[in-house]
C-alpha cells in the first residue's frame, strides 16, 4: 500500500486495521472497478424505536443493522470497512477530494465516479444497473434524477469521545455512499445539497430490485485516465 501524500490523514488511513471481510472487495485495474460483496437491504427494520416507519433512501450502501447508522434508509448493506474501499480506489489511481456536511454552500469534491449494481437474473448470470435507475419517487414513479457520484473520502473522527485516538469516520458509521451530504463520515458524496434533500424523496424500486437478502454486486467504476 502506498501513502496518500505523505499527509497525516494518508498515515492515519494507512494504519487502520483490515478485516478478513475486506476480502469482500475486488479490484479490477484493467476495467477499472472495484466491486463488493453485498445485499439487498430491508426497507423496514424490525425496531421498536423506529416504530414501522419507513424512511426515505438517503444513502446507496451502508452497514447493516445495527452497525450502520444508515442502515433504515440505504439501498443496500455490506460488511468491508468503508476504508477499505478507499484504499481499492486508490490502487486505481484516484485521490480522494472533500465531503461536505449540512446545509453549507459547498458541495461535495472529488474524482466523479460511476456506481452499478450487478444484479441476478432468473436465467443464470447478471445484470448490470445503473445506480439511478433502482430508485424512484414514489408519488409519481419516475427514476431518481441523474446525480454525480464523487469519491471524496472521509473526515477523521475521534473513535470515542473521551478519546483523543482518530480513525476514518466511515469505518464508525458503515456509510459508504450518500446521496444527500447528511454526514462527512462517508467515503462517497453526490452534488446534491440539502436543500434537494427536503424535496427529492427516494424508494427503491422493488419491480427492479431481487428481493430484500439477495446477494448483488455493488460496483464502483473509476473514469478511463
């Protein structure tokens, strides 16, 4: 592994720990993807605090419950570290820029990436689908507008608050792709702002989608140099 830049966030990244299931992510330099082991999520957990409600999708990938924060509103969960996945984008060349957070006039930076889901088919083999196109608005079942996918990274965060050690924020969160800039602790951003978040309401489009469980392929695609 090489360092990012010799700054003290690359040293910090570096020195994380990986998991056995890192294993779970694959690095294709030639096509220039990496691509991790993951599954449809639940749209309603099983929770007494979330009381049977059903959120709104926010995020793409998260943990599962209840690791991940996001985990009541993403498409789909997986079990790598977050950091792991940078480090995978790294190996492909790219560096990653600057996740925003909150209602500020910034959005989000960083090399834009394309993100798929590898799908089963009945018949044997896979398909693949654009990101966009497993989630509508459910008033009026249009597909999510087209956004930019940017690899930005993620803050450091303390690993506890009476602690001053720092580790990748979205190795405590599981979030690994948001849509809105709900939190900095992810390692990929779109360029919507959070005033779209108060209009543009997300659900998976369960006619597309395998049902909730299903193992897919979450693929992330780096542009050609």
């Amino acid at each position: 592994m090489r360092r990012l830049g010799g700054s003290l966030f690359g040293l910090l990244l570096l020195a994380l720990p990986v998991r056995a299931a890192d294993s779970g992510v694959t690095v294709d330099k030639e096509k220039r993807t990496v691509t991790i082991d993951a599954k449809v999520a639940p749209r309603k957990l099983d929770d007494e605090k979330f009381k049977g409600v059903i959120y709104p999708i926010e995020v793409i990938a998260c943990w599962a419950y209840p690791k991940g924060q996001k985990a009541h509103e993403t498409v789909v969960t997986f079990e790598v570290n977050p950091s792991a996945i940078h480090k995978a984008l790294e190996e492909l060349g790219l560096k990653a820029g600057k996740p925003v957070k909150g209602d500020v006039k910034e959005t989000a930076k960083g090399p834009e990436v394309n993100i798929y889901l590898d799908l089963p088919q009945e018949g044997g083999g896979t398909r693949r689908v654009s990101i966009d196109k497993v989630l509508i608005d459910p008033k009026t079942n249009k597909t999510m507008p087209k956004v930019k996918f940017h690899f930005t990274g993620s803050v450091m965060s303390k690993a506890a608050p009476d602690k001053d050690e720092m580790i990748y924020g979205a190795d405590l969160t599981g979030t690994l792709i948001a849509i809105f800039p709900v939190t900095d602790e992810t390692v990929f951003q779109t360029n919507l702002t959070m005033k779209e978040e108060k209009y543009v309401k997300l659900e998976t489009d369960k006619k597309l989608l395998p049902k909730e469980g299903t193992p897919v392929k979450l693929v992330i695609e780096a542009p050609a140099k």
